[in-house]
C-alpha cells in the first residue's frame, strides 16, 4: 500500500510507476498525497488497481483511464478524466471545465459542481454530476450518459448525436439541435442502474429527472437550417 | 496561454507578508507565461502625494539626479526610490501632468508606467520568477497586488507588452486571452482623443476601461460594459486604490480559480498558483462565473 509524496517523487516518476504495473501486481492500492493542483496525476493508467489522491488536483487528471478506480478527495482541474476508456474517475470535490471530455466508457462522478463543456464530445463515458453543470455540456457528445442531479448551464447538449442526458433540476437554455423527449421505463430502468453505480442507490429517484436528447435534423446538410450550422 | 495571480488582503497583520505571497504565487506560473512578467502592488501612500513609477530602457539610467531635475521643475522635494529598472519618484498631488512632461523632456529613455497614490508598477522581459527577484517583490508590503507571466500571442515580446497596463491613476489591469477587435475598437477610442503606447490588445482593454470610468461609469459597471463592446476571450484582473476585480468572457475557456478565507481572497489561472497560501485547505475554493463582475474592496 505505497503512499507517494508529491513533493518528494516527481510526478514523472510516480505515473512511469503507474505505466509500468505488471499484470497481476499486488500493488494495487496507491495513496497520493501533497497533489497541489499538479497537472496530469494518474494519466496514463491501465491496470485495475486504486489510486486515492489526498488533495486538489490540477489538469488532465485521470485522463485516458483505462481500468483504474481513481479518486480525488479534492476539486480536480480542467479534463479531469478525459478520454476516459473504463474504470471509475470519482471526484469528491468541484471539477473545472471539460469534466470527462471525449470520454469512451468508463463511469465519472463528480460529487459537487463541474463547471462548462462538462462531457463536450463524449463518446461513451457515463457521467454523474450531483451539483450542477455549467454552459455548453455536452456539446457534439456522441455517446454515453450525462446525469446531472442539479442544474444545466447555456446551451446544453449543442449539436448533439446519440448520448442520453438527464437533468432533475432546471436548464438554463438548449443548444441547437437538442430537445426535451418523453421520460419512458427503459429511461428510469438504466438511469436507476446507473445512480445506483454512481453510489445513490435509493437516495434519488429517477423519474424526477427530465430527458434530453438530439432531433437529429443536423445530421445531414438541409439547406432549411443553415441558420442553424 | 498567460497566467495571472492576485491576492487582497482582508487581514491588515498579513499586509508585510503581501509580496513574498504574491511572488511564490507567481512563480508557479512560470510555465504559463515564460517570455515577460510584472506585477503591480497597493502599498504605502497618502492623499497628499502621488507615486510616479518611471521604467528605465537604458541601464545607465541616473535615477537620484533625475529625482533632483524633476524636484528643481516642480518646485517641491521628490522622494526616489530605486527598484532595477524602476524608479518610483513620490511628488506631491497635484504635480502629476508637470512632472510627467519633465520626465519626458529630461530623458528619452524612460517610460512612466503608472501612478497613483498606493500603485506601483514593474515589469520586464524574462522569466517571472527572475523578474520578481531583480524588484525584489518578495520584500514589498501592501494591502493587495496582481501580477501577471506573459505568453505574447498579439503583439511583440517587449516590456512595453509586458502587463499590468495602467492608463488611470492607482488602476491597472492584466489580462489572459486575445481581444479580436482590438484595431477597431483603438481606432474608436483614437477619435474621440484617447492616444496609445503600444499595438497591444490589453492596452486597449485598460484605456477602454478607464475611459468609461472617465464618463462616470463604476468600474463595475465598465466592466459590464466591456462584455458588450469588447470580442475575443478574457479573464480580467483589475487592481484599483481600494481592491480588485474579476471578469470572464461570457465562453469563460481562459481558466480562473479563486479562494477566499477570512484573511484574503486569492485569484490564480491555476489552482496550482493557490496552493501555497496559508489555510487554502479550509479556504472556500471556486470558479468566477463566465460574464459576471467580481469585485472586492478594502472598508
């Protein structure tokens, strides 16, 4: 059970550490303490170990996960979890914009605020937000869930393709292209699989959340809504 | 890319620690910013006189007998106080216009880069971290201060493009992003007689401002108005005599983080630049909102 000091080994070192797990490593538990806002903690991972990081972290944290089950017990910087293959990304603070960014699977939970272009480009990652989210989240995201217990900023969902979002609280405005549609079982079903992964198991109840998804009239070029490109 | 570091101290005690927090702020946005840097602090002054801070182009620069040319004009005692490349020469209020000619007719070498009655400013080429330490900004005491590491994007690496600009008396300004009517809006502001030093977008964003607050704005509410006349990206720090200020492009993508405790409030491009302060652990931590004014003032 290492615990690694940030201000004693460089964060080149402890990620190289990281890359070179060997399969099957009985290291499988790291705690990581003085983070202090550092850029790029933890990126890289492939191996299903836990990395517990005691602090804020900077940029780019988690990113391109594959596997690893992270945790910030702290605020993360910009593209916390970008890229995102699989594994768990779980945020016990605020993340800053571009939470999840072009994510591909993988389950990201934030438990406080992520601020803009939260998801933007997602392509598979499911996304758990128990604050609230800021302007332009889910922008061109192709696929995977964006579940936000609180508020949407401007803009959500602009130019959307085929991820499912689902806000309980209110939205301040749709981006182009996104619309409100019906709230069906199937809807409830996978969104109560999913809080339940995220760790609210009961404590939300999933018909209370709205559903929103892409009309799809941007998928081809249509001279009626060039307004709209 | 560019960083940018501010602190206001809510905590009079902590005002001699002011410079050497801000310098190890700055510091750690070196890697942001690495061709230019400056920074400007609020520290001691009274109404009776105006701090005048003169940067030096030659390093042969006579400082000591320009103070006594300048006291000679004006006819009143000048107090000089030697930084570098900088001077600060404090003369008495209402002497300000007089000595900004003396200077400029007694040496063809030096730029007067602000004044005010708290506000001095320095800046230079190089790195940050060297440029604190040619001032000595870790030795400065004040009740507030902001600084800025420069990665020229619009114009040339110089330090008369180095931030903060300050086109108004004890106000300045430092600026993360690129303004993208800049020309326009300084071939405007020329009409209507304002002059410029430099082809800089953030000298047109500091003139911009001060001139609204000439028409009888608030600086609250020039800002406000800078969202409807200024395009491009933004994250603004405004230092004035009583405080500082806050503002983000309504798309908000250059970063901004802010900290507050009972002693300061802390602004940094990264949360990396917030670290170091004392009880940031505890200190309530968060994002300025995209499009809206933050301002803080001393009672």
């Amino acid at each position: 059970m290492p615990t690694i000091d940030l201000d004693v080994t460089t964060l080149r070192e402890f990620n190289q550490t990281l890359h070179d797990l060997a399969e099957g490593t009985n290291d499988t538990y790291f705690r990581v303490v003085n983070p202090r806002g550092r850029h790029a903690i933890a990126a890289g991972v492939d191996a299903p170990v836990t990395i517990e990081i005691d602090g804020n972290a900077g940029y780019y944290c988690a990113g391109m996960n594959k596997r690893a089950n992270i945790i910030v017990n702290g605020s993360a910087g910009v593209g916390v979890a970008e890229n995102m293959m699989s594994g768990r990304v779980h945020v016990k603070g605020d993340a800053s914009a571009s939470a999840g960014a072009t994510g591909c699977g993988g389950l990201l939970v934030i438990d406080g605020n992520a601020s803009s272009r939260c998801g933007i480009s997602a392509r598979g990652i499911d996304i758990v937000v128990k604050g609230s989210v800021g302007h332009m989240s889910a922008f061109m995201a192709q696929a995977g869930t964006l579940v936000v217990l609180g508020d949407a900023g401007d803009a959500l969902g602009d130019s959307l393709y085929e991820a499912r979002l689902f806000v309980r609280g209110k939205v301040n405005s749709l981006g182009s292209d996104c619309i409100e549609k019906p709230l069906r079982d199937e809807h409830t079903q996978g969104l109560g699989k999913l809080l339940k992964e995220a760790g609210l198991n009961g404590q939300v109840n999933p018909s209370e959340f709205r559903r929103y998804g892409s009309a799809r009239q941007l998928y081809h070029f249509h001279m009626d809504n060039l307004e709209a490109y | 890319m560019c960083g940018i570091v501010g602190l206001f101290l809510k905590n009079k005690a902590l005002e001699p620690k002011l410079g050497s927090m801000l310098s190890g702020m700055l510091a750690t946005m070196c890697d942001r910013g690495p061709d230019s840097a400056g920074f400007a602090v609020y520290g001691r002054g009274d109404s009776d006189h105006v701090k005048l801070t003169v940067r030096s182009t030659s390093p042969d620069i006579d400082f000591a007998g320009l103070g006594t040319r300048l006291s000679e004009a004006i006819g009143s005692p000048v107090a000089v106080e030697v930084r570098d490349s900088h001077g600060v020469f404090t003369i008495p209020e209402g002497s300000e216009e007089k000595a900004r000619k003396t200077v400029e007719a007694l040496c063809s070498d030096v730029r007067i880069v602000g004044s005010g009655t708290r506000m001095e400013i320095y800046k230079e080429v190089g790195r940050p971290d060297a440029v604190a330490k040619r001032f000595h900004l870790e030795q400065m005491s004040g009740s507030h201060g902001i600084a800025h590491t420069r990665m020229a994007t619009e114009s040339a690496v110089t330090t008369d493009g180095a931030h903060p600009f300050s086109t108004g008396r004890d106000q300045c300004l430092v600026h993360n992003g690129s303004l993208s009517n800049h020309n326009a809006l300084r071939r405007e502001l020329r009409r209507k007689g304002l002059s410029f030093e430099t082809e800089n977008d953030t000298e047109v964003a500091a003139r911009y401002l001060t001139w609204r607050i000439s028409q009888g704005d608030s600086l609250g509410d020039a800002l406000k108005h800078s969202l409807d006349d200024l395009d491009g990206f933004y994250t603004f720090v405004v230092g004035t005599e009583d405080g500082f200020g806050v503002l983000r492009d309504p798309i908000a993508c250059k970063p901004a983080v802010m900290a507050e405790t009972d002693d300061y409030v802390a602004f940094g491009s990264e949360y990396r630049a917030l670290a170091s302060l004392p009880g940031i652990d505890k200190a309530k931590v968060w994002e300025p909102k995209p499009a809206t004014v933050y301002f803080w003032e001393r009672h």
